[in-house]
C-alpha cells in the first residue's frame, strides 16, 4: 500500500494520487501551464483523466492540501520504470519541490519496487528540469529525434536514466 | 516447376520482404520475437495486428533467410530483425532488408521516426543499421537482459523529414 511521503521545501509532500484529486488534476494540465513540457497539450474531460493507462505508481504533489502537480513511475519504455512529473504552479518550480519528488519516486523504485533502471524524456531546452535530474543523479543517453509533435514541430526528447547501482552508490539505503 | 514467389512490393536489391502465413509459425518460433520479448503468440498477433506487421525475409531466389517486424505506436515504430544465420548482417541482406522496409514504412504508414535497439557490443548489426542510414543516437544503460544479467543497448533511429 502506497503511503504519503513528506519533508519537502515549503511543506510538500506526495500523497498517492485517489480519485479524490481528478479535478485538481484535470484543472491543473488543463490551465495550459505545463503543456510545453508535457504531451497533454489540448484541453481535456474530468473523465479522460480518470481512465488511461494505468501508472505503476501515481502520486498528487500537495502544498498546504493543495495539489501543485503530479509526479509517477509507469512502465519504461525502453527499460525498467518511467518517470514522469508535472509541477502546475509556475511560481513553486525551481524551489526544489521537483527534486524531492524525483528523489522520493527514484526510492520507491529502487528500494521498493527493486527496479534497475529509472528512465524519462525530457526537451533539451528544459535547462531547469535536466539541471534537476542530473542532481538526483540521472546521465544523459541518448537524443531522441523527432520524437514528439509540440507547437507545429516535430521535437528532439532527450533520455536520461538512472540505474540501481549508481542510486546506490548516491543514496545508500 | 519452380515454386512462385509470393507477392510483395517490399522487393530490394538482395532481399524481399513477405507477410508472414501461419506455415511460417515454425520458423518464427524458431528465431523468436525480433522485437526481445519473447511472447509464444507472437506470431499470431504479428500475423493480423496492422501495427505489429511482420516479415519473412527472403533471397531474390525465395529462401527463407530472417524474420522483420515493426512495432508501431503513435507516429514512431521499433523495428527488429532475426536471421537463420549471422552471416545475413555481413553478407549485405540486412542492409538491403532495412533500407527495403524502413522506405515502404515510410510511404505506407503515418509515421516520422523508426528506431531500433542493438546490443553494444554487436557490431555487426550497428553497422548494418548504420549503413542503411540509421543514425547512433545513444546508449541505453543495462536495458535489455541477456544470460541473466542486464546488457547495454545502442538506439539508432532514422528520420522522415517530410
């Protein structure tokens, strides 16, 4: 059973995404805020976001019982498990809140799930979210070319990754 | 008499693509799933799902050779390939058998970008890759399980511009 992880900057914490955070979520990727770093772009319905493919673990971002953003492990689609993470509220990013959630899900996933491998894609231009990933660790792999479809273009994605052994070594349990 | 070819317009230089038939389950058995995971309906799902197509590769003369299959998701598709015999990645067969289907996948199917996963230290399908214009776009660390223990992969990718 997963359980609520705090201790991040200003009070945050992750709390196993329920149905009880849909509309937050549908509100949040449909205010448009984080459509240029994620593939939600057009605007979507309560029920859209209720179905779909199904996370190995999902997780609601909250700051004073607000949710902020959203952050989860699927299956990779290389290797290992996938991570992606979605903060809503521009004026809460680069404050860490980022970094404890990818940090907390990286646990999960190699100390719980016992995965070897945590992987995710991210734009090139994202300065500020492979600065943060390569602070908990995560290398780059390889660029992806014309791999997503965004603002009438198709999109480079850079891959990165982060084994169990390296986490390990950063992060010893 | 000769035996007919069947008919297909993957048709190369050296080699020739054809849909798989369920006479080829044996063979498909025998080679496994092009795409690593080894799943046992394989050729059955290969076999009628129009985004898994998959392919016997044959000589110009009709021997059976190697079997080809895309993965189709989105506007991309994973491509993979299994021989009778390594020799196919040296001999020519292979680059020919890529640049046969990466063309007609590029022409029937709506999509930009097709990649695939060799193992590091297998030059000889990097390089055939390669030379069919795929292009190194990195190296995916302990990302496929080989002898029980997790191997790195080499992704290539080539691109349509259009």
């Amino acid at each position: 059973m997963a359980r609520a992880i705090r201790g991040g900057p200003l009070g945050s914490r992750l709390v196993p995404a329920s149905s009880r955070h849909v509309a937050a979520l549908r509100d949040g990727f449909n205010s448009g805020a984080v459509a240029a770093t994620t593939i939600w772009r057009l605007p979507r319905s309560t029920v859209a976001f209720a179905s779909g493919k199904e996370a190995v673990r999902r997780y609601a971002i909250e700051v004073e019982g607000r949710l902020v953003g959203v952050c989860g492990l699927w299956a990779g689609r290389y290797a290992g498990l996938e991570l992606t993470i979605a903060i809503f509220d521009p004026r809460l990013r680069n404050l860490g809140i980022g970094t404890f959630a990818v940090s907390a899900l990286c646990r999960i996933a190699f100390a719980d799930i016992k995965s070897h491998r945590v992987e995710l894609g991210v734009y090139p231009q994202n300065a500020g979210a492979i600065r943060a990933y390569a602070k908990c660790g995560f290398r780059r792999e390889a660029l992806l070319r014309r791999y997503m479809y965004h603002n009438g273009r198709w999109r480079d994605v850079l891959w990165m990754s982060l084994l169990r052994r390296d986490w390990k070594i950063a992060s010893p349990m | 008499m000769t035996k007919p070819l069947p008919t297909t317009w993957l048709v190369g230089r050296k080699t020739r693509l054809r849909p798989i038939e369920p006479a080829d389950v044996p063979l498909l058995r025998r080679l496994g799933s092009p795409l690593g995971s080894f799943d046992s309906r394989w050729p059955a799902i290969a076999a009628v799902d129009p985004l898994r197509p998959a392919y016997v590769v044959q000589t110009r003369a009709g021997d059976d050779v190697g079997v080809l299959a895309l993965a189709v998701a989105e506007h991309r598709a994973r491509m993979g390939i299994r021989w009778r015999s390594s020799r196919r990645w040296l001999d020519g067969s292979a680059i020919d058998a890529i640049r046969t289907m990466t063309a007609g996948a590029f022409r029937a199917l709506p999509i930009v970008r097709i990649e695939t996963l060799a193992a590091s230290d297998d030059r000889a399908a990097i390089r055939a890759f390669q030379r069919a214009g795929y292009k190194k776009e990195g190296t995916l660390r302990e990302s496929f399980l080989r002898a029980g223990s997790h191997r790195d992969a080499v992704l290539l990718s080539a691109v349509h511009d259009g």
